[in-house]
C-alpha cells in the first residue's frame, strides 16, 4: 500500500489498530513457516466469514429492502437540515464500514433504519403492485411490510421501526435511540438497536448492536472536545460468531493543541482479525507526521491471539511513497498488501475511518 509522502500517511496512521498488549506467558517468536500459516489462516476466514453473512436471511433482506426497492420514506429523512446536529449525523447514521467486513459483495445499509422524522412516519407502510399505500396506524411505530423475493405472493417481510427517543441540543431535535427488527415469514433475521448519550455538541457517546442470524455486532464510540485544547475518541467494535470472536477494534485517540498550526496526537489501538492481533502505537507532534520517518513515529506489529509474535511492520520509502512492508522475525520483507491483501485492506479501512473521526465538523 502507497501513500503519497504525509498528508496520507497520516490518515493511515490515524486508523490503525492498536495495541498495548499483555505479556502472556509461554509465548515465542514465530518462524516464517508458521508466520505464513497464521496469515494464510486469517485471509481465509475473512473470506469464509464473508460468504456466511452474506448467505444469511437478514443480510439479503436488508440489503434487498435498499437496493430494489423504492424506499417509502427514507428521501423523506436522509439529511439534517439543521446545522447544529450535523455533528452528531456520523454518529446517528453511522460510517457503514465500521460495521461489515471489508469485501466489496457486503455492505448493511444501517443508514435506511436511522431515521429521523419518526414522528412523520408513523403508521403501516405496504408494497402493493402499484407502489407503497400508507395507514396511520399504529401511532408510536413505523411498520413496512413487502414480498420478499420479489415474487412471492404475499408481504412475507415486516420492518418495525419502535422505541424512537430524541433530546434538544441547543433547541435543535437530535435522536438518542431506536430499535428495528426485521421478520421473514412469521420469524425474526434481523435486528438493531442504536442508542445515544449526547451531554452537549461536544461531548456525546453512541452504542449499536445488531443481530442477524448467527452474527453480533456492536459498536461504541465516544467524542470529547469539551476540555480546552484537547480532543478524546474512544472505539470498540466487535463481530461474533455463535458468540465467538472473530474480529473486533479498539482504539484510543487523544489531540492535544499546543498552537494553532501545531497538535501531539496520541494513538493506541487493536485490531483483531481472527487469529492476528495487530497492535499500533503512534505519539507524535502534527509536523512529525507531514515530514518525518514513519519508522521513528509509529511502533506496529502483529501477534497472534494467545500472543506469539509473527512480525512487524515497516515503511520503505520508494520514490516519494513510503510503502508498508511486514517484516517477519528472521528479518525478511515483503510487502504487507501481497502478503496478506484481505487483511491489509481491512485494517486500512480502519485506518481511514479511524482518523476521519479527527476531523469531525
């Protein structure tokens, strides 16, 4: 992976994930053998993880709901018009990729079940042949009911929207929590719950989980620009399986002003992916990041879950680009995006998200 000499790589530091690791006992440094094994096994349960989600009845739903359909009221909600609460808007309507694997075939479009006009919608939305007909009852829930495929017989889906909360922020309506489930003939594949603890415009906190067939998400962010000159950002995000882990994120940022052109920024962070645990730690001043070695700034390498060593990671400077190699134990290098290109995508997404959460308007 290149990036053109600072600005970017200092959008790709911001992300990563990382890292204050435990000591564990009976740990070792891998081989290049068993290095190669643990990177070969995580890029293929990415992949296996991938082809599960999307095979399941809540994914196809949600994301047929989206994209085949012609929403009934999404066009109605899908922009603050207020320009106090656009700071919240990427907490309420979420940054997808935070939620899904890194895999161009998946994508949840949580952005459909974040909405805000609640009290504008409530009532039974149905699918008839000649488009969506509206009843106004119920009155504290917002129901959608249509065929799913589109040719079976009846409305065998049903979308509830219910428990739509809000608070004022300096006069204007922000939401605080909804819940939505998704039932396929008579049984329930999908679920999300979206909950907010807002003090003022700069200082709030967001939960999500969901819940579609064997797979949990959740995800909590907290944001804190109330103290003078500093700036907190805290995440965790987790995936399961049957209850079991298989990729999660945790991250702390910490900006510190020290002028107006100049900041230290203080990064810790993990990122799981199966059976690899990437551990980052960058403390640096803002004009580090824009002119200075990345090996000097950033401490980045890669373990396994029960915490054997299998490298780290290194920047090569070719051309103007400095380029990310993983260095294994022996000394060896090869460039991390063909080593292991699934996964080196998947912590650059994060990467990218992580740090657009520094820029937040």
């Amino acid at each position: 992976m290149k990036m053109k000499r600072f600005t970017l790589f200092a959008l790709f530091l911001a992300g990563m994930v990382s890292f204050v690791a435990c000591e564990k006992d009976d740990t070792k440094d891998l081989n290049k053998d068993e290095a190669q094994q643990q990177i070969t096994n995580a890029e293929q349960e990415l992949l296996t993880k991938s082809g599960e989600i999307v095979a399941t009845d809540g994914y196809k739903v949600q994301e047929y709901f989206a994209t085949q359909l012609p929403s009934p009221f999404y066009v109605k909600s899908d922009v603050s018009k207020s320009v106090v609460p656009s700071r919240f808007q990427k907490a309420y309507e979420l940054t997808r990729q935070n939620l899904l694997l890194e895999n161009p075939e998946i994508e949840f479009y949580f952005d459909y079940f974040l909405i805000e006009d609640f009290s504008e919608l409530v009532g039974t939305w149905t699918w008839t042949p000649d488009g969506w007909t509206h009843e106004s009852s119920p009155t504290d829930k917002v129901i959608v009911k249509f065929p799913y495929p589109a040719n079976n017989a009846t409305n065998n889906v049903t979308i509830t929207y219910y428990d739509f909360t809000t608070t004022l922020v300096y006069g204007e309506t922000v939401p605080t929590g909804i819940k939505v489930k998704i039932e396929k003939d008579g049984t329930q594949v999908f679920s999300m719950v979206y909950s907010a603890t807002i003090a003022n415009m700069m200082k709030y906190s967001t939960k999500v989980t969901v819940t579609f067939g064997p797979f949990a998400i959740s995800n909590e962010e907290s944001y804190d620009a109330s103290v003078n000159n500093k700036v907190l950002f805290s995440k965790n995000f987790t995936f399961k399986k049957d209850g079991k882990l298989f990729y999660s994120e945790d991250a702390d940022l910490t900006i510190t002003v020290v002028s107006e052109e100049s900041a230290n920024i203080l990064i810790t962070a993990k990122q799981i992916i199966g059976n690899l645990e990437f551990r980052l730690k960058i403390e640096a001043n803002t004009s580090e990041l824009e002119t200075g070695n990345p090996n000097d700034l950033v401490s980045l390498s890669l373990y396994t879950t029960s915490g054997d060593k299998v490298g780290d990671f290194v920047w090569v400077l070719e051309g103007e680009d400095w380029v990310l190699y993983f260095k294994f134990n022996n000394g060896e290098q090869v460039k991390a995006e063909t080593l292991m290109p699934s996964v080196a995508e998947r912590f650059n997404s994060f990467i990218d998200d992580l740090f657009s959460n520094l820029y937040r308007k």
